[in-house]
C-alpha cells in the first residue's frame, strides 16, 4: 500500500516537472510583452515628438567589433541633415539598415534617407524607414507570440482538462 502512494507522489512529481519548460516559456512572454509595450510606446513618442526631415549619407564607418574568435565588421552610416532652423547636424547610426533585415540593401554615399530627431535634442535622431524604425518592433513581436504559444497555450491547455475532469 505505501509503495502505491510513494509511486503516486513519484508520477506527480515528474508531471510538475514536465511543466517546467512552458513555465520558463510563459514567463519569458511576459517579459517580452513588457519589451514591446516600451518599443512601441519608445516609436509612438518618437513620431509624436520629433520632426522628420531628409539626410544625405556622407560616409561609410566600419566599426570593428571583437568576437570570441576573431572580428566582425559592422557598417555605420553618417548621416547629415538639417534642422528645421536651417543649422546642419552629423548623425551616426548604430548600424547599416541590414542589421534586422539581411536582404536589405545598405544606403550608398549620396543616397537621400528619411529620418527623425528631436528639435530640443537635433543630434539624437533615428533613422525613418520600416527596416532601421519598425522592423525591430515587428521581430519582437514574432518572439512575444512565439514564446507565448510555446508557454501559455499548453498551461491553458491542462489547466482547461484539469478544470473539466
């Protein structure tokens, strides 16, 4: 008799341990969903402050960044425009627009670009296009509903049988 109950102790152990992985899943959603919130309350500020205007890219600069074996070459542009008081800035980007997208063709020197910047702050600016503004929000997006299917709908999914039984 007490071997059956230590069995039963046993199998319910191993059950909850099997919940494990959708748990660490669940919360790795809820922590991307406060990400996204911030990124696109980050974006919506960015539009409803800042004022747009066209740059030239002037350069091209290779950072070179050390890895674990070896260097990686990383393209950053340096953008010049002007504000809306007519006085010219340099913008450098954190990288070329094929960071989030690698299908994406990085800008030649000369080539136009929209791009935002604040008016109290004319040296912080953000590029305007989908692949440098958005793309990254979609991307978190497509993790936050990944990790989410992967942890809330098989806790749902038990949690609704356990319910009905």
């Amino acid at each position: 008799m007490e071997t059956n109950a230590q069995e039963n102790n046993e199998g319910r152990w191993l059950a909850h341990l099997l919940l494990v992985p959708f748990v660490i899943f669940a919360i790795i959603a809820v922590l991307m969903t406060v990400k996204f919130s911030m990124s696109i309350h980050d974006r919506l500020h960015w539009i409803e402050h800042a004022d747009k205007a066209r740059g030239v890219v002037k350069q091209h600069l290779i950072k070179h960044l050390p890895l674990r074996f070896g260097m990686k070459e990383k393209l950053q542009l340096a953008v010049y425009y002007t504000d809306h008081k007519g006085h010219w800035h340099e913008f450098i980007t954190k990288s070329d627009l094929t960071e989030y997208n690698p299908f994406a063709r990085p800008p030649q020197v000369g080539e136009r670009l929209w791009l935002y910047y604040l008016p109290n702050t004319p040296d912080k600016a953000r590029l305007a296009g989908f692949n440098a503004f958005w793309l990254p929000v979609v991307l978190e997006g497509i993790f936050l509903l990944f990790s989410a299917l992967l942890g809330f709908a098989p806790l749902l999914y038990i949690w609704l049988k356990r319910h009905n039984d």
